[in-house]
C-alpha cells in the first residue's frame, strides 16, 4: 500500500475536530494522523491483502464471539489515540471494562482509547520502517500487545508493552497470550 504524508504545519495545526470533519468530507480517502500531526494518505490494499484482512477479521470475531470479553474492530475504525495520532490499524481489540467507559459519543466517533491489542497486516508495496514506527507509536500509547505479519518474508514481529519486539521467523501460530485469552491464530491462511 502506498502512502503519502503531508505536513500543514505551515498553514494551520489540524485539531481532533478538524481532522474528523476532513475524513467524514473525503469518505473516499483513508486518512491517519500521526503523532507529529502529519496527515497520512494511504491507498487501497489489493485482493490478496483484503483477502488475508478479511479471515483475520473472521477469526478475531468467531474468538470474540465465543468469548465475548470486548469488541473487534475493522481497518476502517480510526482510533484517537492519547498522545495525540488517530490510527486505523488492520485488527484491534479492546477489553469490554475498557469499551463500556466510553460515551456514546465517544464510540460513534474516532474512539479516545488506544487497543488493547493491535494488528498490521503488511503488503507488498508497505514500507518496513514506516509499518514499524506506527507499531512503536502504538507501544507508546498504551496498546499491550501488537502483531505485525510480514506475509512476503513470512516473519512476524511481537511487540509487548514495556518489552524489545521478538521477532519470528514463519511461525504456524500465533498466541494472543493474556490480552486475548486463548485465542490462537492459525497462520497458514497467510502464507
């Protein structure tokens, strides 16, 4: 997925209530934010990606489902994060406890809280680098646990809050650990 990055620091500081209005007035683009208040253009994934995002979903919700210990959100669900990005990753999670403290207003619009767990699902035309800021930004807004599957190099990179990311080289599975009780995710739908 191609992304491009603009800066309007030499026009105007973009506020919450203004970086909402600007993606509910372009419903065409996908828009984030970063931490520094540039705002992030991505393009569309392709099928194989879709396709991989949409059994993840699939198997996030079938676990929830059965669990029902939170809410499983989509990449169109864009999240404002405490230090001040709004992020729309591929999965996240987020505990009902945590969930249920949120106004209506609050969960109809870019939700204030940062996940309790996160995924990234990268493409072939992702960059490495960039996927792995936005994993650490997550990291630094309180998120507990992060995937980030590299389909292409068939490695995975674990990130846990206050921990060094451990890296995995064509993992079978995966273990949602403490944040996703026994969820286990079966990762041959992505190589």
């Amino acid at each position: 997925m191609n992304t491009y990055t603009i800066n309007f620091d030499i026009i105007t500081k973009i506020d919450d209530k203004q970086f909402y209005q600007l993606c509910r007035y372009n419903p065409e683009l996908k828009l984030e934010q970063n931490q520094k208040g540039q705002i992030i253009i991505m393009s569309p994934t392709g099928g194989e990606t879709g396709k991989k995002n949409a059994e993840l979903i699939i198997d996030f919700g079938i676990w929830n489902r059965q669990k029902k210990s939170g809410q499983i959100f989509d990449s169109s669900t864009c999240f404002k994060l405490p230090l001040g990005s709004n992020r729309s990753p591929d999965v996240a999670y987020i505990k009902q406890e945590r969930w249920g403290k949120l106004t209506p207003e609050e969960r109809e619009k870019f939700p204030p809280i940062a996940p309790d767990f996160v995924l990234e699902l990268m493409s072939k035309t992702d960059s490495l680098k960039q996927v792995q800021e936005k994993m650490q930004e997550y990291m630094d807004n309180g998120v507990k646990l992060g995937w980030l599957i590299n389909p292409e190099k068939k490695q995975v990179e674990i990130y846990r809050q206050g921990q060094e990311k451990e890296v995995l080289e064509y993992p079978q599975t995966l273990s949602g650990e403490d944040i996703l009780p026994e969820f286990i995710l079966d990762l041959a739908l992505i190589w």
